[in-house]
C-alpha cells in the first residue's frame, strides 16, 4: 500500500490520465501496430496536425466530461441528465474541441438516437454489444464516489448506453480496479479487485468467464493484445497489461498505445489506471502542460472528489 500519494493526487491523475492517453491515442486509432511503431517519435510529443491539434481529445474525454458535469450539477447520477448531456455532446459538440460528437461507437450513436424518440430503457433495447465506451468515461463516477464506493453506480451508468450484461459487469470490474488503485493498493491488489463484489450474480459468471482472457496482462509478450478491436475486456485486459508491464505512465502509455487497435480508448482506460496508480505529478509534465482544457479537467476533479456522496437518483430502467 502506498500512502505517499494522496487522494486529491491519484483523482487528478485520473481525470487527466483518462484525457492524455485519448489525446496521445486518437490520430492512430485503429492504424496497424507495424505502422504505428515508426509514429512512436511524433506519437510522444503529442501529434500537432490539422486533425488533431496538440492535446484534442475525442469522445472518450467527451462523454466523461459530460458525465462529471451532470454528477456535479445533479448532486448524483440521474440517468435521464446524464443522456441528455450526452446528447449536447453528439449533436452540438459539447465539452468537445470539434462541433459535433467527434469519434462516437456505434453503440453509442444507437442509444443516443434512440434516446431521443423514447427517454425509457426497454428490453428490447438489450444488446450483446460490449464495447469499450462504458469504460473510457467511468473516472467521473469513481472520483465522486471514492468516499464511499458504489459498483451499481458504475453498471448503470454503462447500462444507459449499452443495455448489456458484459459490459454492465465489466464497468464494475473496471471501477473495483480504480477503487483499488485511488485507495494506493499495490498493482497485485489492483488486479485481482477485478473479482469484484458484484451486484448481480450474472456479472460473476462474465468474470468467471473473462478471467483467462484478463490474464494475458501478466504475460510481457503483446503480441496476443495487437491490433485488436473496441471489445471491452480486451481493452480492459491491454490497460491492466499496462499497469503491469511498465513502471511509468510515460512507459506504460506508449506501450499501449504501441498495441495498435482502439489506441484513444485503450490508453484512456489505462490513463485512468495508471494516473490514479502513480498520481498527477507523475505524469509526463510535458504532456499535462500540451493537453487541451487540462486546468479545467484538473478542477472538475477535484469538484468530483468534494461532492462528498454522489448517490444514484434515478435510472431509465433498473433490475
Ligand atoms: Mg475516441
């Protein structure tokens, strides 16, 4: 256990963290690892393009700032706010560098459509999709939880967007692991708090199920972890291989990102790991300084982390 870091230190880093690697990520999203390893020089200084300038981050970013902007504004996680926010991003650009919902999933741009002719959550609307998007943007909900942590909290806020049960159960695996990580937990703890106190018993089966696929990340080799897709448990497996297999976030983030496949969503899944692990003075200064809105980013976390409680309000559907 680490108590040198504090509190305030590990949930900037979170927030941040989250924002860098989707940063350092986006211009090679999806480009094939050979490719990406001769952009490593560019990718370290942070692409400077007419796509992407310095420091823009994408969707991930987006959809956790609007997430953090509802908890804060609501004093708690109402579902209905939440899509709403969610809504001025895809339409209007909202907490986004680009004027519309830059880099949204397809899972996504389905909830967000259908949320606009029916706010209720239907069975009809259930979906094996599972991917990534439930955990690039759940920082918001751990931070303004870390008082008092709520696994349910995290599962509903990927219910409300994708309507499945892996990725209901893997949002709580992912926020049992920044649990562990903002408590200053070692990265053994960190990794098995994936076995989490799950609130339904079928998010014990998805982990049970899961487990050989997360052990790739005690395995240094990557080649199992390259240019993979948007699935969540690999995205999942490939920032706790991270965490594992680097002892810097400067290491850890280009090794991810180096991973080729979802390149934004990964290292903004291990940015969150990581910058709660190592803390905010611990990521590259260079990186935190070119980051767009980042004084923003570091305020909104440290708001998160004051709310104090953040209890659930309302939900479009719960069972
Ligand atoms: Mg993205």
């Amino acid at each position: 256990m680490n108590t040198k870091i504090n509190l305030q230190d590990r949930a900037r880093g979170m927030l941040v963290g989250l924002a860098i690697g989707d940063a350092l990520g986006a211009p090679v999203e999806f480009l094939n690892s050979d490719i990406i390893a001769g952009e490593m020089r560019k990718i370290q200084k942070m692409h400077d393009t007419l796509r992407f300038p310095k420091g823009v981050w994408t969707d991930d970013t987006s959809m956790a700032l609007c997430l953090a902007d509802s908890l804060l504004n609501c004093g708690g996680y109402d579902s209905y706010d939440v899509m709403d926010k969610y809504v001025g991003w895809y339409d209007n650009g909202d907490w986004s560098y680009f004027n519309s919902g830059y880099g949204a999933g397809l899972q996504t741009q389905l909830a967000l459509d259908s949320y606009k002719t029916n706010q209720e959550l239907t069975d009809d609307q259930k979906t094996d999709s599972a991917g990534n998007g439930v955990i690039m943007r759940l920082a918001p909900a751990i931070i303004a939880t870390a008082n008092k942590p709520n696994l349910r909290l995290a599962s509903i806020s990927a219910r409300d967007t994708h309507y499945s049960v892996t990725a209901e159960a893997v949002a709580e695996m992912f926020a049992a692991t920044l649990y562990a990580a903002l408590s200053g937990e070692d990265k053994e703890h960190i990794f098995a708090a994936l076995n989490a106190d799950f609130t339904l018993p079928e998010y014990r089966k998805v982990y049970e199920q899961a487990k050989p696929l997360f052990d790739r990340a005690n395995n240094p080799k990557s080649d199992l972890l390259k240019d993979l897709g948007g699935y969540c448990i690999d995205t999942l497996t490939i920032a706790l291989w991270g965490l594992k297999q680097f002892d810097r976030p400067f290491y850890g983030m280009l090794g991810v990102i180096s991973l080729g496949g979802d390149t934004d969503t990964n290292a903004a899944v291990y940015g969150q790991l990581a910058g709660a692990y190592y803390g905010y003075n611990a990521l590259p200064e260079d990186w935190r300084k070119n980051l767009y809105k980042e004084s923003e980013i570091v305020r909104i976390a440290d708001k998160l982390l004051n709310m104090g409680q953040c209890p659930i309000l309302r939900t479009r559907q719960l069972n």
